[in-house]
C-alpha cells in the first residue's frame, strides 16, 4: 500500500482516500500513520468513515457515507479547517449533503463497481448532471470510472473522479493516463 501510494504520489495524484473496511482501529491507525509518514505534506490525505482515525492519523480530511457519522457531526470532531467529503447516491441526499459544511460531495456510483459491497443503483452520466445542478461546492464522481469514460463524466459536470479498480491494476501508467484525461 505504501508503495502503491508513492506511486501515485510521483505521478502527480494530489489527494488519496485511505479506505479500511474490514480492518480495525488499531490496524487503520496504524496504517494512516504509516501513510502519513511516508508522504508528509506532498498529498492530501483522507480517512475514510473515521473522523476520530483522521485525526489520529494526522491526516486532512475525513470522508463520511451515509451510514457514518453526520457531516456535522464529523466536522465537530475534525473541526473547522480539515475536510470534509460527504458520499450520496441520489438527488435527495445530494441536497441535504449540500447544506451542510462538506468541502466536497461526492455522487455515485456512475457505472457498475465490483469495489463496493452491496453499491447503490448506478446513477450514470444523467446522474452527474443532475448532481450538477444541485450543487456548487466540488463534485466528485465515484463508481466504475476508467480511462476510457473518465473525459465524459467530468463533461457531465463533475469537478473530478475518485477510482479504486482501474488505478490499482497498473498504478503508475493508469494514474498518468487519468491526470492526462482530467487535465
Ligand atoms: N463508493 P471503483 S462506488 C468506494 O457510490 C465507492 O459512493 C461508491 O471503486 C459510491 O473505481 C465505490 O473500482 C467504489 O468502481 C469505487
């Protein structure tokens, strides 16, 4: 992983999300921290889920789903100048994310993901327009996005992509073909 990350990091990537689902505190801790050592201030680091792990972990932000803590209730724990990202799958929930004090919200998944267990319905491209017009704060799309479909989701409206499948396969060509795209 630590390598992996470093990869990135040489390729240009700015900010990676730190996702642990089966793993416990003790063992994300250790990780962030590991993380955080590795790349110092060169990346923007997210915890996934764990407000009180981002701080542990000195990382910059936190990213909380739906199931988490609530937005605010994470931005009490990290305060008020780290990050806060907040996932939505639906209009609905697109709004409410947008009343609250989330730096960025992210929409998904656009495609089918094999990454996520029991994942929302997709919500395709119409689904990131639709987020679009909801929301003037930074959107990230998330959920089966590739090299491939990366350049019509940010057409759709998307500020940028969040990618697990398509990155991890081949890190370094992959992360440099997507700045690419983005660009
Ligand atoms: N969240 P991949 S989709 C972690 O819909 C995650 O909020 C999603 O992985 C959401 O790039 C997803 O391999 C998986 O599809 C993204």
């Amino acid at each position: 992983m630590l390598a992996a990350a470093e990869e990135l990091r040489a390729c240009g990537v700015s900010l990676l999300q730190y996702r642990n689902k089966s793993g416990d505190a003790r063992q994300i801790l250790e990780q962030g921290r590991a993380l955080k050592a590795r790349l110092a201030d060169s990346v923007r680091l997210i915890m996934n889920d764990r407000a009180d792990l981002c701080l542990a972990s000195g990382f910059d932000g936190v990213h909380v789903g739906q199931d988490d803590l609530s937005p605010e209730g994470a931005r009490r724990v990290i305060g008020p100048d780290l990050w806060l990202g907040v996932s939505t799958h639906n209009p609905e929930q697109l709004r409410e994310a947008d009343a609250t004090t989330a730096d960025y919200l992210a929409i998904g998944p656009v495609f089918a993901t094999s990454s996520k267990d029991k994942p929302d319905p997709v919500v395709g491209l119409e689904g990131v327009r639709r987020a679009r017009a909801l929301t003037r704060r930074p959107l990230v799309a998330i959920g089966g996005i590739t090299r491939e479909n990366g350049r019509a989701v940010i057409e759709a409206g998307a500020d940028t992509v969040a990618v697990i499948s398509d990155l991890t396969r081949e890190p370094h060509k992959s992360a440099e073909e997507f700045l690419r795209i983005l660009g």
